[in-house]
C-alpha cells in the first residue's frame, strides 16, 4: 500500500554502493600504512650562543666563573668559537678561542651531540696572568626534538704556564697561613644555548 519502502530501498543500494566505493579509493590513495616513510634530517646549527658557569677546581679549592660564548660550525663536524669569563669569587677574568671535533654531526637527529674541546686562551687571577691552553671533553643535549635551545656540558684539563696564576691561600697547621700554587687546573662547565 505505501511505496515508499520500495523507492527507499531503491535509493539505499545506490547509496551504500557510492559509500563503499569512496572508501575503496580513499584507501587506494592513503599512505598512513607506509612503513618506509623517512623523516627528513634537519642540519645542525651554524651559529650557537649562550651562557654558562664554570667552576675551576685548584690547589684545593674552587673558584667561579660565569660567561658567555659563541660557536660557528664550520662543517658537520667541525666548529670554531670563542668565549669570556669573569671569575666571581676573586677578581679576574678569562678570554679563550676554541674548536670543537664533533664525531657524529647530528644534533636534531639524535638530541645529543658529543664533542672533543680544544682551546687556547688568556687568564688573569688577580694581578697574575698567563696564556691558558685547554683540552676537553663535551656534550650539546636538546630536551626534545627541534627545541630551539639547549643544554652543554663539558669537563676539561686547563694549563697556565705562569708559575703562580693558580694561587690559593689557606691556613695551615697550627693556624700558620700557607700558599698552594698551581698551574692547572680541572674546569666543571655547564651552560645553555640558543640558536
């Protein structure tokens, strides 16, 4: 008597037939199954800039410094850069160039980048100064992919060949004060940087 459960019926299999065909090419064309996709690998930074703390352990105590520096990547593994100091607990201060060996050369693509620290500079440690020549050990981190900044730790073994630059004046045994001198010294170094 009501035809319109015929004529709906007609119109549903034309429907459905529409429906399953979309999905098949949606399928056809969709590339979220691909298993060989290869995220594109960004380049390291050229230029880096930041500051840091460093302390300077010698002849039985500690000194700190705080400073800046700057890094060129020159290539994928290699970087020149240069960096100042002021040492917060006497007065003096440090100018130091370096370069960085970097193995690796994939900052952004492993968060973590190690490097090996050679450098050539100038100390002053109140009133005393000397050339300083430095050989160090390093590493950059990135707290997550494509940060626009990070973390730099690096540990190093500092030699001034002036014989009193690394001074240190302590009481002795019976109160008697005593001069320890130095002319090394291991440097602590943490710091951040931007790019």
């Amino acid at each position: 008597m009501d035809g319109g459960g015929e004529n709906g019926e007609r119109i549903a299999v034309p429907f459905k037939t529409l429906v399953f065909l979309f999905f098949l090419i949606s399928m056809s064309y969709a590339d979220f199954l691909s298993v060989n996709v290869v995220e594109r690998e960004e380049p390291p930074p050229s230029l880096v800039y930041g500051a840091h703390y460093v302390g300077r352990i010698f002849s039985g105590g500690i000194d700190n410094f705080g400073g800046a520096s700057a890094r060129y990547r020159m290539s994928k593994h290699f970087a020149t850069g240069a960096k100042a100091e002021l040492d917060f607990t006497r007065a003096g201060f440090l100018a130091d160039a370096f370069l960085h060996y970097l193995p690796s050369g994939n900052l952004h693509k492993e968060q973590a980048e190690n490097f090996l620290h050679l450098g050539a500079g100038y100390v002053r440690i109140n009133d005393e100064h000397s050339p300083i020549f430095s050989l160090g050990y390093g590493r950059d981190m990135l707290p997550w992919k494509k940060s626009p900044f990070g973390f730099r730790a690096v540990c190093r073994l500092e030699l001034a060949p002036a014989a009193h630059i690394f001074a240190r004046e302590t009481e002795g045994l019976f109160g008697l004060k005593m001069t320890t001198l130095s002319n090394i010294d291991f440097a602590i170094e943490f710091g951040i940087f931007i790019y």
